[in-house]
C-alpha cells in the first residue's frame, strides 16, 4: 500500500515523463458526473500546476477496472478544459464515442 505522497509523486513523474515539465501538486478535487445515458463516475481529481508548459494545469485520476489501473491525464485547454469535472468529462465522452 502506497501513502497519498508517494502516489502524488508517481503522478508528478508521469506527468513529467509526458509533458517534459515540472509539475507540483495543488489539491485533490472530488468530481462526479453524471451522463444523459445513466451512466455516471464519481472519484478523486489530482490538480498539479505545471512548470515552462503552455497549459497551465493537469488534472490526473485513476481508473481501476478488473484489477487493471488505468490513469488518465489532460490538460487544462481553454476553453474546453476548465477544471476536474470538465476534464474527466471530456475523457469519459471520448470513451463513449469509441465504445458506441
């Protein structure tokens, strides 16, 4: 089992490995969203600021499915991507797309 630190810094460094910046954590976000379709994700939202990068924020969570975890990462893009909810949204839409 890993403390919340050493989670925090595993993101950070897979942001680092993406993006080639520095990113430091500002708080964890509580989202949940719910779809026209009833379906709905409800979980936590890792916010980091990012250092020499054109966006300013990353907003970075987890996905465990049958034992597999999945982490998604996007960043902030004005004017579509504004927050938590907004960037978990746009991931679970595009899901969507695939999937149907």
């Amino acid at each position: 089992m890993h403390t919340k630190r050493e989670y925090l810094d595993q993101l950070a460094g897979l942001i680092r490995q993406r993006y080639n910046c520095e990113a430091v954590h500002r708080r964890t976000a509580v989202v949940e969203e719910k779809f026209e379709d009833g379906t709905s994700w409800k979980g936590e939202v890792e916010v980091f600021f990012l250092a020499e990068h054109p966006a300013r924020r990353c907003y970075v969570w987890e996905s465990k499915r049958e034992g597999e975890r999945e982490v998604f990462m996007k960043l902030e893009a004005l004017p579509n991507i504004i927050g938590p909810a907004t960037a978990v949204r746009a991931v679970l839409e595009k899901k969507a797309k695939v999937r149907g």
